[in-house]
C-alpha cells in the first residue's frame, strides 16, 4: 500500500460527459502529480500541484484541469470527453523532492 | 519529443539468469533517475534510483548503473525471478528543482521464463 488513495477505481461514461477523478495523496506529502497512461504507452505527464498551487504542467489538454485543496487532496476533471480520453489515470505524491508514491489508478472508459 | 527513452518494448529471460533493461535520455540537466515496476491494474511501485553523483546504486538484487557521458542508464536483475515479470519504467527528474517531476519512458515488459 503506497499511502496514496484514488477513488473512483473504475469510471464509465459517455462522450461529452464530464468526470472528477480524484487523490488524496500520503501523510504529509505536499506535492501530487497527474499521470494519463494511454493504451501500450508510457506515462505522460499531466500537471503538478504543490501546495495548493500549480508547480508544473505538461501535456495537458484544455478540457482537462486540476487543483488541490487545503487540506491537499487534489481533483482532476475531465470535461467534453471523447474516446481518446479513455486511458488510466494516476496521481503520485511525493514530498519536496526524491520519489514519487503512485495510487492505483482510475480506468476512465469513453464510451 | 520524448525525454526519457526505453528502445525495448520487451524482453524474455530464463529464471536464473540476469535481466538487463536500459534507458536513454537526451535532457542533460536530469539529474536524479528512478526505475519503478508495474503489474497489471496495479500502480507503480519504485524499486530504485541513482543520482547523477554516483554511477551504481545497488539494493539486493537491483543494481542501477549509470553512464553520465553517454545519458544512458540500466537496471539489472540477479538473478531474475519469475516474480519479477511485470512492467519496468525509468523515469528522470531534476532533484530539488523547482519542480521535480518524473519523466517517464514508455517501460518495458519483462517475462521472466521458469
């Protein structure tokens, strides 16, 4: 057990529906990470939260965004969705600096 | 443009013997490298890493060897287990930077034959 939680485990949803994903990162870590993991591919990175505020992102698309909340669980939302979109989704936390904790992921089918 | 680099999409080997999986990355200022291992509906879990001031890292079984001047970096495995079949990412960040994400190549599936 990593520590790091991701509910829903599984989410169906049709195209043009909007979907929350969401983390709650280990005991004390302060920053979460988003990572879409797409059919044989590797991990892309989506976009960082530390704090509370955006430290980095990357290949994000427009329909998508993110924040973390005070109390530092974070929310992805994926809105206008389209079959690509279907992949796993992963949060990872870690504290300033070293490695990263992954949750076990949500599996996001467009259908 | 893909960063962190794994040319091996996958690699077969007898129970016993080492497993040897590489990784290339083109950004110099990566300086911290991580490998982490993969089952199936699973997270990944980190096994290893090295920092940029060492060129080998050894933990039991897992040794991360590193070759600065040649942005190249492998895991190996002894002796490989059929335990250890399952996905291996490398991944790369800048430690301490202003953000140190982990970039990540696209893995590789390791079948470990008994």
């Amino acid at each position: 057990d990593s520590g790091v939680t991701q509910t829903p485990k599984h989410l169906i949803t049709a195209t043009g529906q909007r979907v929350t994903l969401r983390c709650s990162p280990r005991s004390g870590d302060l920053s979460v990470y988003w990572y879409q993991q797409s059919l044989d591919q590797g991990l892309q990175f989506l976009i960082q939260y530390y704090n509370g505020e955006e430290r980095a992102k990357g290949n994000i698309l427009e329909r998508f965004s993110a924040q973390q909340f005070p109390d530092l669980h974070s929310e992805l939302n994926l809105s206008s969705l389209e079959l690509g979109d279907s992949a796993l989704y992963f949060c990872a936390s870690s504290e300033r600096t070293g490695q990263a904790f992954f949750g076990q992921g949500t599996r996001l089918t467009v259908v | 443009d893909q960063q962190v680099k794994q040319n091996s999409p996958s690699l077969s080997v007898q129970e016993g013997r080492i497993s040897i999986l590489n990784c290339d990355y083109t950004n110099s200022m990566f300086d911290y490298f991580l490998w982490y291992k993969k089952y199936p509906a699973e997270g990944p879990t980190f096994l290893i890493s090295i920092s940029s001031i060492k060129d080998k890292n050894e933990d039991g079984r897992f040794t991360v060897f590193l070759n600065k001047s040649a942005k190249h970096l492998s895991l190996h495995i002894v002796p490989s287990q059929p335990g250890d079949s399952a996905v291996y990412f490398c991944a790369a960040s800048v430690y301490g930077g202003a953000t140190n994400k982990l970039i990540f190549g696209t893995g590789t599936l390791l079948a470990v034959q008994p």
